[in-house]
C-alpha cells in the first residue's frame, strides 16, 4: 500500500495560539499598521509566532507545492521554499504568471522539471508520480528528496 504524503496549505489561513497571528488581509494590516507607527516590539513577538508557526507546517509535510505571483511579494514563502529544500523535502512550484517568469535564483535551488506553468499541468505530474511504478517513481523524483519513497 502507498503511503499517502502529507499536504498543508501554505500560506495557511490557520490560527497559530496567538489569536493576533494569521495570514488574513486584516491581520496583515494590523502588522503593517504595527510597521509603521513603530511598535518593532510587539511587531517582532508576532512575525516570530508567524514564522515559527509556518515553518512547523514544512517540517511536518512531506511535500510543499509553492504558488508564485511574481505581481505579490512573498518573502515568507521564499522562506518556506529554502527551508524545504534544506530538509531535502520535494517542492512543486506553480507561476500564475507562467514558468518563463519564476525567479532566476529558485532555478539555482531547484530542477525546473518541478516547475509549471499552471496547476493543471502539477495534477498531471502528480497523477503520474502517484500511479508510477516504483523505476519510473525513482526517476521522477531526484534521489535527495528523502521524504518520499515508494511503499507498496
């Protein structure tokens, strides 16, 4: 039987135990408005809890699948993304805006055979890595990745 990877949304719209800490559009403002009127104190405390709390969901996901609009700055992603990589985990990139327009420096962390244009070219890759036999798995997949095997 295979085993099934974990998947976490990620940016997540969860809570982490500070009520104060999501990813909404008000609760970022709140951070911005903390930015700005220079409360780095209480501003510091939260964006710790926030990262803490979103790298804890890399650490515990077996695959990461990263969404890129090159129209929206994302550093916490970018952060999620090399923290994957480090933990040798396997990481699908989607650009809204195309393959042609993801970063220069993500090619230096990552084959581009796990890049795509769109999410429906992902379901494919992923339809075929989920029903492939286990030499054709182990060719999809590059040998660092460490947090996906085949299991019958």
């Amino acid at each position: 039987m295979k085993r099934h990877p974990k998947f976490f949304p990620l940016p997540t719209a969860q809570k982490t135990k500070l009520s104060f800490c999501t990813t909404s559009s008000e609760e970022h403002n709140k951070l911005i408005k903390l930015r700005e009127v220079g409360d780095f104190d209480t501003l510091e405390k939260y964006a710790k809890e926030i990262v803490r709390f979103d790298l804890s969901l890399v650490d515990r996901s077996d695959i990461i699948i990263l969404y890129i609009n090159t129209d929206i700055h994302t550093t916490g992603s970018y952060g999620e993304f090399v923290t994957a990589c480090n933990e040798r985990k396997p990481v699908m990139i989607i650009c809204k805006q195309g393959k042609n327009k993801i970063p220069i420096w993500l090619f230096g962390r990552l084959s581009h055979k796990y890049m795509f244009n769109n999410i429906e070219e992902l379901i494919v890759y992923l339809k075929t890595l989920a029903f492939a036999k286990p030499d054709e798995f182990d060719k999809m997949l590059e040998k660092r990745f460490t947090t996906l095997k085949y299991k019958i």
